[in-house]
C-alpha cells in the first residue's frame, strides 16, 4: 500500500490491510538498524556518523509509525521541525567534517564536533519524548468548523496583514541602512505574522474550493498581487521568499492528501540554484543604490560566474548557511574552556518579559539582536562586518544557559508545546480553514526558530493571543460563523 493509500483511508482500514506485512517490515528495520549500529564503529568519523543516523532514524521512526496507524500528516509539526533539526545538525555535520574549509565557522570546531552531533542526538530524542509523552490523552473528535462568512473577514485581514508586511520592507530597509526606523512602524511590524495567516487562508479557501465568489476576488486581486508585491520588495530575504512559496505547496497535501513531489522538487531546486545564489549576492550589494540597479547588478555579476563560481554561490553558501550545527560547536567549545560563562537563563528570562511590552508603550525599550550578540560574543563575526547575524540555534542556547540538561529539559519542554499547539490547530481539521490556517503559520515560525528563544517564543504567543481575540471578536460580529464538520473524504485529516 502506498502513503497516499493510507493517508486517504480512515484508521480501521489502514491497519486490516497492512497488518499483513508489518512483521516484515519491522523485522526489515530492526536488521538494518543492526547492520549500521555494527558498522558504524568502524567509520573514520564513527562518534559524527554514529549522531548523524541517529538522528535520521528520529527523523523516520515518527513518520513510518503515524503511516502504519493511518494517521500520517507529511506537514505534522514533529515532521517538518524534525526534517529541518536534521538538516540544521545531521547533514549539517557531515558537510562541516566533510568541507570544513567552506563550512566550518573555524577550523579548531572539528575537534568539538562529534561531541556537538551527539548533544544534538541527545535534544532530538527529548523533543520526541515532550512529544509523543504520555501526557497526552485520546483528543476529542470535533463536531464544529470555523469559517468565514461573506468577504469582510478576509478583506479586514488583508488589509491588517498587509500594512504590517509593508512595515516589516520598511523596518528592514532602515536596518540595511543603518538608520532607525519610528516607534509605529517596528509595532506594525509586530503584525506580519497576521500576513502569513490570511495568505494561508485564502490558498485554503480557494484550492479547497469553498471560497465564495467575493473571497476568491479578493484573493486573485489582492492577495495574490500584495504577496508578488511583498516578494518583490524583500529581495534579500531568502526565508521569507521561501515561506510565501511554500504556503500553496502546504496547502495541495491538504486538498488531495498526497505529498506534492514535482512542487516541493521544484521548490528546493528554485531555492537551491536561484533564490540563494540571487538572494545573497543582492544582499551583498550597496543597500544604498536604487532597487532596480541592485538587481541588475546582481544579474551581471552571475552572469560573469564559471560552472564553479556558480556551484560555490548556489550549494556552497547552501552547505555553509544550513550547518549550524557550528553554532553548538562553537557554544561547547568556548564554554568548556572558560571564554565564555554560561548564560544561567540570562538570553531567555529577562529578554522575553522585554519583549512582551510594545515599542508603543515602551519607546526607548533596548534592542535586543540575539544573532549579532551571540556572533560578537563567540567571535564568528567579524568586528569591521556590522551586519552579520549567526544563528544561535535551540540546542546552542538551552546549552549556552544550562548545559547538556538544559538541551534535554529544554527541548523536551518545546516538544511538549508542539504536540499540544498540533492538537489544537492542526490534528484532524483538514477543512476548518481558520484552525488549519493558524497550524500552517505556527508550522513558519516553528522552523525558523534558532535566533533567539525569548524573541520567537514571545512572537509565537503573541501571534496565538491575536489571533484567538480577533477570531473571538468576530465570530460575535457575525465575520466568522460555526458549522458542522462536514462528512466525506475531505471532513478531516486521520487523527
């Protein structure tokens, strides 16, 4: 049976049709895993190898359990979390060991490194302890979906989402150079999230086909040319390139409960060998010169590259932005030989009650640029670059403040916060576009955590708290209304 077999039929019949083969199956798996854990000794770097497919088995176990019990979501939060952690620290190692000239923050890390792999082997087995615990009981079958009614909802949503996308391009172009931007504008830019949101709920509407005729105005004639819009104007933003893309990718599983291959191909070879190489090199240019000329400069310069110059700027920079699996080498390293003090909480605590207060109320409230910090602190930047941010990562911080029992309690703890925030917005909603909305956008912000715990995890609560009152406020006005989970192939995902 294959994955889009299983995906579509409910539980019962997943398992009288599979039971069959299962022994196989797992008498395949526990063989394999044999072989590798003989094998593995006798590698040259056996310690990084060793962390690096045991990572990869946390990374398969989770997804084969929930497809053999019928209840397999290819966007399930422990999923993709769980393929960015392994990218982030198990391929990342392996290119770090492998091509530690280009990757490598320096070359005194290597020696720290199988140490490094294995705290993060360490983190990803907690994260699926928190979240597979059992703490959390059978959920509740719902009765009840979320839908908006009419145009307005979508329409003040846009608008909203919209105003605090263009002050996020204005709140970033300020940073670029180097100038401050007003108290009202970085509040607004509190509110992208919101764009995200109603971007997600417009692909639902429309790809599910229940939009009415007024919403799929305002999302081929809004939505889609503010989202062109914001694209355009964030050149040098890969991630938010790729979020915005994403979203119709996310949302085709949704429909026709298969994995979208040919689209998510496609979409890692774009971000391969045109948004990073293009992105990067825009970046790299004087933020000064007019948007127009950027771009063109940045199309002669790659139009000057030889075979080599491309692949160092397209899988080269690739392999050196996503191994940050450095950054928890560098924190082991410099907190092991004193150069560093651990931190006891002090990145995480007083920060987030900082940022729980708006610039609004609080005008001279201190900036706080984790990734610049953490890059000074550690010395991986350097002092006549400015601008550069490293990315802390979630095992380097909780390792940074409390050790290796800071990774296991800490990333325990954010498992548990996945699977509870999956339950309430993600498991078995398929058509309750307000809910599934609200997991796709939970599901952004969970795989670009790493810049700082107190900064995203504030704006991850922030995000939920706004979104929940302005639901809860519309849904009395009449914008949002309540219907019965409808039945068919469609009514929810395997839960």
């Amino acid at each position: 049976m294959s994955m889009t077999d299983s995906a579509v039929l409910g539980p019962g019949q997943a398992r009288s049709q599979t039971a069959p083969t299962r022994p196989l199956r797992a008498a395949a798996i526990c063989v394999s895993v044999a072989v590798i854990a003989f094998t593995v000794p006798f590698a040259e770097h056996a310690l990084v190898v060793g962390g690096v497919l045991g990572m990869l088995l946390c990374l398969i176990v989770p997804a084969w359990y929930r497809w053999q019990s019928g209840r397999f979501d290819a966007f399930e939060t422990i999923h993709v979390v769980g393929f960015v952690y392994f990218v982030f620290f198990g391929l990342g190692s392996v290119w770090t060991q492998s091509d530690p000239s280009q990757v490598a923050y320096d070359k005194f890390l290597l020696s720290y490194l199988p140490r490094s792999t294995l705290y993060c082997l360490v983190g990803y087995v907690a994260l699926l302890a928190g979240y597979f615990g059992p703490w959390f009981g059978p959920r509740a079958k719902r009765e009840q979906i979320i839908v908006p009614t009419g145009t307005r909802f979508l329409a003040v949503l846009t608008a909203i989402g919209f105003a605090g996308g263009l002050s996020k391009v204005i709140w970033s172009t300020a940073k670029d150079l180097g100038t401050t931007s007003t108290w009202y504008v970085s509040t607004l830019n509190q509110l992208t999230p919101l764009f995200f949101f109603v971007w997600a709920l417009g692909c639902i509407l429309v790809m599910f086909g229940r939009a009415t005729p007024g919403q799929r105005r305002i999302f081929w004639f809004a939505l889609v040319p503010g989202t062109a819009l914001f694209l355009g104007m964030s050149l040098s933003d890969k991630s938010l390139a790729m979020t915005l893309i994403g979203v119709p990718v996310m949302t085709l599983w949704y429909v026709k409960r298969r994995l979208p291959w040919v689209s998510l191909t496609a979409l890692v070879l774009l971000l391969i060998f045109g948004i990073f190489p293009f992105y990067n090199t825009f970046r790299s240019l004087d933020p000064h010169l007019p948007r127009g000329r950027r771009v063109g400069l940045t199309l002669s310069l790659a139009r000057t590259w030889d075979r080599h110059e491309y692949m160092e700027n397209s899988v080269g920079k690739l392999k050196e932005r996503l191994s940050v699996v450095n950054s928890v080498a560098v924190v082991v390293r410099d907190t092991e030989k004193g150069w560093v003090e651990y931190a006891g909480g002090d990145t995480l605590f007083l920060p987030s009650m900082v940022y729980f207060i708006p610039r609004a109320f609080w005008r001279d409230k201190p900036t706080f640029r984790m990734g610049r910090e953490f890059g000074e602190k550690f010395r991986v930047v350097h002092i006549l670059d400015p601008d550069t941010n490293i990315a802390v990562t979630v095992p380097g911080e909780l390792y940074w403040n409390f050790g290796l029992t800071g990774i296991v309690l800490g990333m325990g703890l954010w498992g548990v916060a996945l699977r509870g925030l999956y339950r309430r917005y993600g498991e078995g909603l398929g058509v309750d576009p307000i809910r599934l909305a609200v997991h796709m956008l939970l599901l952004i912000q969970f795989v670009h955590f790493g810049g700082g715990l107190a900064a995203e995890g504030v704006t991850v609560f922030r995000t939920i708290v706004l979104i929940e009152v302005f639901c809860w406020v519309s849904l009395r006005l009449g914008l949002l209304t309540v219907q019965p989970v409808p039945q068919g192939r469609d009514a929810a995902l395997p839960s």
